[in-house]
C-alpha cells in the first residue's frame, strides 16, 4: 500500500505523505495557499491559535465522501486520501477569513507608521487582502502597563495578537523560559510575570517568529524603514549556532541581525544572541551577496526601471533602493 494519499485543492490535485496537514500540502501545490499568523513548522505545537487559515473540506476523504460540516483550521487538520478542500475559491472561507482580521484588528493600535515592523508585517498583508477601510468596533481598546523585558527585546503588548510564537520559541530554544502567557481572556498579555529580563541565549529568536510588531529588536529601534535597508546574506563561525544571518546595512553601518527566513516566511536555523546582537562589524562577517527578497517584499517593490516620458525630457529613470 503506498504511503501517499491524494488531495485536491481549489481544483489542483497533489500526492503527500500521510500525515501531512492541508496546509503543508497547500504550500507544496503553491499559489495562494492559507495564510498563517499562529503556526510555524519549524516549532513543534504551533497552530489553531489565529484561525486565519481555516478552509472548506468540501470531501472529507476516498473512503467517507461527506464534507465537514464547519470550516477547519488547515495548519492542524490532516489531509486524507481523496479529500477535497476550497481555499480562495469559497466565498464562506473568504467572508470567514476576512471576519477574522477584523476581530485581529480590533485592539490593534495604527501604529504602522512608527512601528519598526512596518514592511514586513504579517498582519499588515493580511490587513491589504482581507482587512476593513473602518472600523465597526465601539469600544474601547485594550491598554497595558509598559514593562522593561531587557536591552535586546521591545515589547509592545498592544500589538500582541496571542498568537503564542514566541512562547513556543522560548521554550523550545532557550534553557530556561522566563516569558509566558498571564491572565485570561481580554487581559491576558505576554509577561515576565516578575519582570525578568529576557536574555537567555536564542531568546532574541522570539523577534524574528512575531508576525507582528509586538516584539521588536530593541537595538534597531527607530534606526531606518526596513525598506530603506540594504540586506546582505552573510555568515560567521559560529560555536553556538549554524552563523547563517541576514545582516542589515545603512551605508556600510550594520544595524541590525535577523535569522533567514524561508519562501513562507519562517526561520529554519535559529541563531544565537552572539550572532544577532554583539557582532556589528563587517569585519565579523563574510558577506555572500545581497538578498533574494520575496516578490511581494516592499524591499523587492523598490527595485525597479521605470521608462519616464515628458516633454522636456525622455531617458530612462533607475529607481533603485540604496
């Protein structure tokens, strides 16, 4: 018997493991699959937090036809031989996906234009596809003390979506978590609950798996726009950790550090506190060549040749982000 099972989604049919989830078989077909704020597949247990990538199981599987009778989280629910699944051909995944974003919204404060995860924002591409122009939300919005984590992490609670990222990082990363997940319901918030400083060895990792702006690199703070930043692949020997970074450069300044993030977006080899935050020197690092930004990075929209035509004037105008 094989061990690969067929499913098919929005039309377009694939051969997996068993085991694999809807959302990893969508990843592999490509295209516009599931977005994802909670999971990440490089931590284990991440998933079913958000809801963003719930979709319609119209067959259930070969051997039970019946669809499911509620949309399911994709990231968590297993594909089955012969299931079939709509993702952006449902209007009720659509109309459910974009009622999700606006509960993510509702206590999210617009601080696009000052926060330094403007540009590489999850929340902020999933806002562009599915979000709202207003609001229908009356009440008021969450508010929290503001609380001192350490000098390598900024957090901003008010951005938080409880998506658990950086709880499950801390725990899978670092030896000891001093971070977690207090209270409930509309009060709970990231805290040290003592006010420990987060600086336990790859806790800077929490930074780089926030899809939002709620935990940000404290030595980046207000520097520069992402946009206006010049990333090099780069690397150093490294005893902790494999040494592979993204160095980001203003002139020949390095000013910030990020792990390398994948085509979805995740980090798959984590790197340590050296790497990230005590090594800002060129002279530290073998440079490899600039980075491949995604195609719908607004650091790859910069990068274009634009014919311009005027009366006065016609050449060709180069608009390249330096």
């Amino acid at each position: 018997m094989s061990d690969l099972i067929k499913i098919t989604i929005d039309g377009k049919s694939i051969e997996v493991p068993k085991g694999t989830t809807i959302l990893q078989a969508a990843r592999q077909i490509g295209g516009k699959y599931p977005p994802a704020m909670c999971y990440y597949s490089s931590l284990k247990n991440t998933g079913g937090k958000c809801r963003v990538c719930l979709v319609k199981v119209t067959q259930g599987s070969e051997a039970n036809p019946r669809p499911m009778p509620k949309l399911v989280a994709s990231c968590l629910t297993r594909a089955e031989h012969g299931m079939v699944v709509e993702n952006e051909s449902s209007q009720e995944v659509i109309d459910a996906r974009n009622g999700i974003v606006e509960f993510l919204l509702i206590n999210h404060p617009l601080d696009c234009p000052i926060c330094d995860q403007a540009g590489e924002c999850d929340l902020q591409n999933l806002s562009y596809d599915h979000g709202l122009e207003g609001t229908r939300y009356e009440e008021g919005r969450r508010v929290f003390d503001k609380i001192d984590i350490g000098p390598y992490v900024q957090l901003h609670m008010t951005r938080c979506i409880l998506c658990y990222r950086c709880v499950y990082a801390a725990e899978q990363l670092t030896n000891e978590r001093v971070h977690g997940v207090i209270n409930r319901g509309d009060v709970s918030e990231i805290s040290t609950y003592i006010q420990n400083a987060i600086d336990k060895d790859f806790s800077g990792n929490i930074i780089d798996v926030c899809p939002v702006g709620a935990l940000t690199d404290k030595t980046y703070r207000f520097k520069q726009r992402v946009w206006f930043s010049k990333p090099f692949d780069a690397h150093r020997n490294c005893t902790k950790c494999s040494g592979k970074t993204v160095i980001w450069k203003k002139g020949d300044d390095i000013i910030r550090i990020t792990a390398r993030k994948n085509e979805f977006g995740e980090v798959e080899d984590f790197i340590c506190n050296e790497c990230r935050f005590e090594h800002r020197d060129l002279n530290d690092w073998t440079i490899e060549g600039p980075r491949e930004m995604d195609k719908d990075s607004v650091i790859t929209a910069n990068k274009y040749e634009l014919p311009v035509v005027s009366p006065a004037v016609n050449v060709d105008a180069k608009f390249v982000s330096e």
